[in-house]
C-alpha cells in the first residue's frame, strides 16, 4: 500500500497514516466484497474532494476527509444482533462527532487490524468497549493537538463538541476536516481520556439500524444475492440421514436438464452447477444417488430412552456439590420430584446456507455469511492446501446467525466445490438441506429433587442432567447454586453421531427453562411468592458465603424491577402471571409473563422484561434484542421440535417445522434497563433463556397444568 | 425453454426460462432483483412475497408461465426511492434486525393496507403470516399501525 506521509517530525510512535482519497479508494477497492458500498456511498458523500487531499486516518477505524465526512468502520459481522450499529456508535462518541454525519462501512476481514472479528457469545460489544472508545479517542486527542498547534496555544485550553475543536478563551473554532492533515503528524497518544458518561450523546441513545433504508428497499446485501460475471448457481445433494454416506450417483439424467453445466462430487456431496437455481434444481432432482449405511442411524426415541435411564444414575463425579444432597433427600419430610425435557431444535437461519467461491490458480476469494471469519479462512486454506494469505474472504450483512454460522462447513464446501469444478460458484442449500445438515441444539432432560424439611424449608437441591453430545446440560454454577446448603449437580453425556453445536444462548436455552420452572414448582410446595421465594434464596446466598458466579444486588435489583413493572401479584381478571429469572453472558435478566388459557388456547398478552447489562450502547438495538430474544425463545417453548427417525430429520421444512408467526407473539413487550455505567454485557442472548419458563409459570397459574416437556404445543 | 413477457416494476421485460421456473427464480438470477428472498420454497415463510395486482403472493411456488400481464411489483419497486409510508413506517419504528424478511413483511403490510387501510390487530394476525425468524413481530404490529395513520395504502 503506497502512502502519502506527510509527518516529517513524527516520533516513533506515530501510527496515524495520512493517504490521498485516490490510494484510499483504490486500496479499498481491491479488499472487495462489503467493502465497496461503503466507499461507494463515501466517494459519493465527497465528490468535489481533490485527488491529492489528505484524509485522516488515525487508526484502523476511522477516517476523517477535509469536508468533515466521517467514515467509521463496523469491525465484526452483523448478523442481526446490531453491531455494525452498536460498535460504530462507540467511536462516534468518543471521536465526538455528530452522528447524522458519518458513514459507517463493514471493515474487511483484517485479523491483524481487527483483532477478533466474530459475532458469538454475546461478545462484540464487550470485547470492543474499550478498544472501540480508544480508537475515538485517540483520533480527538490528536485533532486537539493539531488545533492547538494551529492556534499556538495550549492544549488544555481547547476541547472538542461534535465535529470542531474549539479553542475556549477566544471562541476559535476548526472542524474536523480542516485539521486533518496537521492531525495526520501529531504523534499517536499513549494514554486518553474517556468521556464522562454524563456527557454521551450517542451512547445509550435510540440509533436506527445503520442498514435500515438499505434493507427496506431490497438492496443486495446479503452472501446469497452475490453476483459475479461466469458464476454458477449450485446446488448440492447432500446424505438424506446421518450415519449414510454416498456409494455411487448417475448424473446422466441431470446433465440433460437445460442450463446445467457441469456435476462435481467432494466426498458425500454432489454439486450441480447450472446458469440459473432452478436448472440446479431440476438437475440436482435428476441425479440417481445410491448412500450406504456408515454408522447408526439414530433417532430420537432412542435418545429419550437413554436420556430416561442415565437421569436414575448417580454420576461417578458431580459437576458441584455442596453439602450433601443425598443425605437431605434422604431425611426430608418432603421429596419434590421432576423431570423436564428439551428437545433437539434447528437454527434454520431465514437467509439459507450459502458461500460464494473462486478458487482460481492456488488462490481463492470467498463471500459469505460466517460469524467467525477467521476460523472460515484457516479452514479453507487447510482444506484446499493453501497458504491463509491465499484466501480472501468479504463479510457480508447475514440473514441470522443463532450459532449456525459458529461452523465454517458451508465456506469449505463451496470453496472445495469450486476448486473442483474449476469455476466461481454461489453454493446454496434448500431449506430442507439445511434442516438435515444443520448442528443443533442438543437434546436434554434433567430430573430433579428438592428436600423439604419439617419446618418448610428448602435443604437440598440434586440435578441429575443428560444433554446429547452435551457434557455439561446443568450448569453447576447457576443460581440456585450457593443458596442451598446441600446442592448437587450430575451431568451425564449421550454420544451421538447427530451433530450438535451452539444455538443462541448455549445450554442456558434449556436448563434455564428447567430449573426456573422447577423453583416455581417449589415456591409453589412451600406456599411462597415465586417473587419472594428468590429473593430469599439469593438471601441465603448472601448468608452461606458458598462459592456463587452471580452478583446478589444486580440479581435483586432485576427480579424486584420487574415485579414493580408488572404489578407482580396483582392480576386482570383472566389473566396470570408467571416468572422467571436468568443470569448468563454477564448479564441478569427478569422476565413477567401475563396469559390466559381458554378452552385449551394460550394467549400471551404481555411481556416485562427488566435488564441489567450494564452501560446500554443503542437503546433501540438493545430493546429490539430482548424483544426478539423473548419471541425467540417463546416461539421454540411453544411449537417447535426436531425429530429424527432413523438419521433422518422428519421436519424437513417449515410446514411441519413450526416457527412463531406474529398472531401469537404477545402483542406487547415492555423492556427496562437497569440504569448503569458499568462496562457493557452480552445483550444478543441473555433475554431468551427465562421466556419459556416464564410462560409455562403463567400457564400453571392459569390452568393448574405443569409443563415439563417442550415444545407443549397447540393445545394447553 | 421459452419466452415469457412481464410486467415488472412497471417495465416490460422478457425472459427466456423454462416454464415452470418460480417466479422468484426469474427475478433473482435473471433479472437480478435480489431483494426478494428465498427461504423455504414452499410458500410458507413469505420471504419471498412480492405484489401481483396489488396482493400478497408467495413467489417461490408461483410459476412463470402462470404470471402473464400481472402486475408484479418487488421490494426495490415499491417506491421511487424507498419513501412508501410502510418503509417510512418501518424505518421510524427501527424493525429490522437481520433484516432478510423485511422486504418480504413490507410487501406483505402494502398488500394488507390496500385491502384495509385502517387494519385492527386481528386483521394484521391474520394478514402477517411471513415469518421473522429474528422475532421482530411486536414492531412489525407498530410499523403498520404507523403506517396506516400516515395513509399507508400509498
């Protein structure tokens, strides 16, 4: 990359880079992909920019143009969750500029620029809270420094208020753009100070989606609307069970199909390139495919009855024991016994699995929906056999993630398919490819057993748990662990050769669902408030001093907001409520559900939710979370489930699998946040783990009727 | 093969595709209107709804040969530059999270507002059956009331 360097003086440390508009374009041009509309739309934003002007660009991030146009950088891939919103904003605020201004571009895959570039585990804005804020503030420190040299006066003197540094006992003023080049030579600040949250202006604000008028017009912003000049469309055959693998096919039919132009095999796949979807349809319709049995072919009877049997025994080693919960049960006045199941459930992300791929010559160039780009690239590279630096990979916006695109799969057979075939191919599966080629959420069932003692106290807890492919489907940490005196939890794995994987909130999706229904059910025994009965035990956390993962007051302080929003223990005539309280990725979550029952039909009237994960960046994006979140995990508690029958997935697309549609979702969901500066927790998960267990606590209210197996369906 | 006359966006086109190609094949590999999505195939998620006549309809089961002199109207055909009031709508009420299905949803509301320009929630339950697999029903709902006040029936 040729420079302009224009800091003759600049210590070592300087690391702002000043380049002309004309290098800066062609530079961007040539990482591709989801950079182009970007510098599309910034070349547009400047047109009367000279070519030999100098921009401002401090670090990676941001650039800063004389016009004043800001162009702020979306570091990791947007999947829906708002982070090419969110982390932008971060810069913004400590750049301090005027939002409406900047231009916000996805960056390219960049491992060394970027750092960690994933979308999972509820973690971009975390991980980037203080390195995003950094980067604002470093370019404002310099654009400072650069002013008051302008004005020879001492930095102290001057400060920044959206777009211009001023200078405070004359009232002189510079925008931004004026100072980019001076800005350029001043040296890269080792230390800088952060706003103080008092002062934000755009962290915590409503920020519309930064894609919105994109996306509402149709825009092509998706992997799977990628075009390129000689690419095929391709469809592949896929194993229709697991435990089968291909013996033989017979493409002889499919390559009289028009617009099919060529079959590929790579290892149980049959690719069908054609010059349109439909001819690949057709042809991939057309192929005679003969599979063999490999392994088991499984199905999920078969799980149900191990999960039954392995939840009788005690494991060899408990995940946590405090006390001695066998002994508790042993002397209990009272045994409340349960067990709750939770079955297997697809992503089946709306936008369908799909890569575009071009290996050509020992390199390959790839754009598609990833959550973890960098893992993508390692993995092409190896299959092909290429060096990392071979493969160039875009980012483009993803329709959905929920953990499906935690797997690279989808970027390694289209690449091998295309090393294969000899051609740029957009690889995409059917949705009913995608239903039998998924990792799911595992299967579990969890049994557990409270002790009453004499005097109507709780005195032991003991999960035995089961989860396929799952060797931890109760997590030993979880509230109420630390609350009980005689607490046990035993995990037991069932091997399968059905692949699983992480599916939005991991685990917690589950068990959150058991264990806050199982403590209504013990409220419910011990004749307490649901409310009151945990702000009790986290009361005895308090007192016990045993080794807890939670923080008692911000736990506290989100079940009594949520209580106090709900109007918790008083009901509509009607209507019931129940609840539920849930801690992961950092974040405390408290969620009230009111519904009604009527002849056998559910009606969720209204959900609260009360939040606490910390400083909250886009209070739009935030709220527009939690709202999906509960719909989310609502919608999988209510209709739907995976089955396999002997390897093969019976709901093979969504007529039978069952998927939330509006007339269902509570008409109203009223979300709070804990009002709080402390450092930003995960926000894209934490509000689905307590819906269905609230639900189902309000169906009890309703109806008497314990819901302990999910989805539970059309009829209550 | 064959050659099929249309009227899409308001243009005359022709296409030279196998007749039962679906629509919604016609649009995204030769006409390269991307904005209308695949989801499923068979018309069940509505991702890729598009307006014949002024209706919703599910064009991933919808062959070409059955579309003649229709009116067939796409996301990036709504509007002149993206301005209809349910766009206005759902860009005020910030709906979208992926964002995939919205052009889908939007369709969908202008079809709904056509028929019934002042929709009650039960007509938008029984209206919006696409599915948002990022759970943005709850805005959805606000969105076209919303737009409806602003005269949404464009």
């Amino acid at each position: 990359m040729k420079t302009l360097t224009k800091q003759p003086t600049a210590p070592k440390q300087t690391g702002a880079s000043a380049i002309s508009r004309r290098n800066f374009l062609r530079v961007s041009a040539l990482t591709g992909g989801g950079m182009m509309l970007g510098f599309e739309m910034l070349a547009k934003a400047i047109p009367e920019v000279a070519a030999d002007e100098v921009l401002f660009t401090p670090n990676a991030y941001l650039v800063i143009d004389p016009k004043g146009i800001v162009t702020l950088m979306a570091p990791n891939p947007e999947i829906g969750q708002g982070v090419k919103t969110a982390l932008p904003m971060l810069l913004a605020e400590e750049l301090d500029v005027d939002w409406k201004k900047v231009v916000v571009t996805q960056a390219p895959f960049d491992a060394v620029k970027y750092g960690n570039q994933s979308a999972g585990g509820s973690g971009a804005v975390r991980s980037r809270w203080e390195s995003a804020r950094k980067a604002g503030a470093i370019a404002r420190h310099m654009l400072v420094a650069a002013a008051a040299q302008t004005w020879n006066v001492p930095v102290e003197e001057c400060y920044t208020e959206t777009g211009f540094v001023i200078h405070k006992p004359s009232g002189r003023k510079l925008n931004y753009g004026e100072l980019t080049e001076k800005a350029s030579a001043m040296p890269v600040p080792e230390k800088v100070t952060f706003k103080d949250p008092k002062d934000y202006k755009i962290i915590g604000k409503r920020i519309p989606n930064v894609d919105n008028k994109a996306i509402i017009t149709g825009k092509p912003l998706y992997g799977i609307d990628t075009r390129r000049e000689g690419m095929f469309f391709t469809l592949v055959a896929r194993p229709p069970a697991f435990g089968k693998k291909l013996k033989s096919y017979d493409d002889s039919e499919t390559l009289k199909v028009p617009g099919v132009k060529k079959v590929v095999r790579w290892d149980n796949v049959v690719a069908v390139l054609a010059t349109n979807t439909w001819a690949a349809w057709k042809g991939r319709d057309a192929l005679k495919l003969v599979y063999e049995d490999d392994s088991p072919l499984e199905s999920t009877a078969d799980h149900e009855a191990a999960f039954k049997k392995l939840i009788q025994h005690k494991a060899d080693k408990p995940a946590r024991e405090d006390g001695n919960a066998e002994q508790a049960l042993a002397g209990a006045k009272k045994v409340i016994e349960s067990v709750y199941e939770v079955p297997v459930v697809s992503h089946a992300p709306m936008e369908p699995i799909n890569f575009f791929a071009h290996y050509k010559d020992g390199s390959c160039e790839l754009y598609g929906p990833t959550q973890v780009p960098g893992r993508a690239r390692a993995d092409v590279a190896k299959a092909l056999g290429i060096p990392e630096d071979k493969v160039t990979l875009g980012l483009p916006r993803q329709g959905g993630g929920f953990g499906r695109k935690l797997r690279t799969d989808n970027a390694v057979e289209a690449a091998m398919i295309s090393k294969i075939a000899e051609a740029p191919i957009q690889m995409m599966w059917t949705r009913e490819d995608d239903m039998q080629g998924d990792f799911y959420r595992p299967s579990s069932m969890f049994r557990y057993r409270a002790a009453i003692d004499e005097n109507n106290e709780l005195t032991g807890w003991y999960v035995i748990a089961a989860g396929l492919n799952n060797g931890r489907p109760a997590i030993a940490e979880n509230f109420p662990a630390g609350s009980i005196s005689n607490f046990r939890v035993d995990n037991h794995n069932l091997s399968s050769n059905i692949p699983t994987g992480p599916w939005r909130a991991p685990t917690h999706n589950s068990v959150a669902f058991a264990e806050q229904c199982f403590i209504d059910e013990i409220a419910h025994e011990l004749k307490k408030d649901p409310v009151a009965f945990r702000l009790e035990l986290l009361e005895k956390a308090k007192s016990l001093g045993l080794k807890i993962n939670y923080n008692i007051p911000k736990f506290r302080g989100v079940i009594e907001k949520a209580a106090e929003m709900s109007n918790w223990g008083k009901n509509t005539p009607g209507r019931f409520k129940g609840f539920s309280a849930y801690f992961s990725f950092s974040t405390y979550v408290a969620e009230v559900a009111e519904v009604s029952v009527v002849n056998g039909k559910l009606k969720v009237h209204k959900v609260w939710a009360a939040v606490d994960c910390g400083q909250v960046v886009n209070l739009s994006g935030a709220e527009n979370q939690v709202e999906g979140a509960i719909i989310d995990g609502l919608g999988h508690a209510w209709h739907t489930k995976l089955t396999f029958d002997k390897g093969a997935v019976v709901e093979k697309n969504f007529q039978t699998y069952k998927f939330m549609r509006l007339q269902d979702a509570p008409p109203e969901i009223e979300v709070k946040f804990i009002e709080s500066h402390d450092s930003p927790t995960g926000l894209g998960e934490p509000g689905l783990p307590p819906i269905a267990a609230a639900v189902c606590n309000a169906i009890f209210a309703a109806t008497g009727k314990r819901i302990r197996k999910l989805p539970f369906g059309e009829e209550i | 093969m064959a050659s099929f006359q249309l009227n899409i966006n308001n243009k005359k086109v022709t296409v030279d595709v196998a007749p039962d190609t679906p629509l919604l094949w016609v649009l995204r590999d030769e006409l390269n209107l991307v904005g209308t999505k695949y989801g499923c195939g068979v018309a069940q998620c509505g991702a890729c709804t598009v307006l014949i006549n002024d209706r919703a309809v599910r064009s991933c089961t919808l062959p070409v040969s059955a579309v003649r002199d229709s009116k067939v109207v796409t996301i990036e055909g709504l509007s002149e530059n993206g301005d209809h009031p349910v766009q206005q709508a759902w860009e005020e009420v910030d709906v979208p999270q992926c964002g995939y299905c919205q052009g889908g949803q939007i369709l969908s509301a202008v079809a709904l507002l056509k028929q019934k320009p002042k929709p009650t929630d039960e007509d938008i339950d029984a209206a919006m059956t696409n599915i948002c697999r990022c759970g943005t029903y709850v805005r959805i709902r606000k969105a076209i009331h919303l737009a409806s006040e602003k005269g949404g029936n464009g």
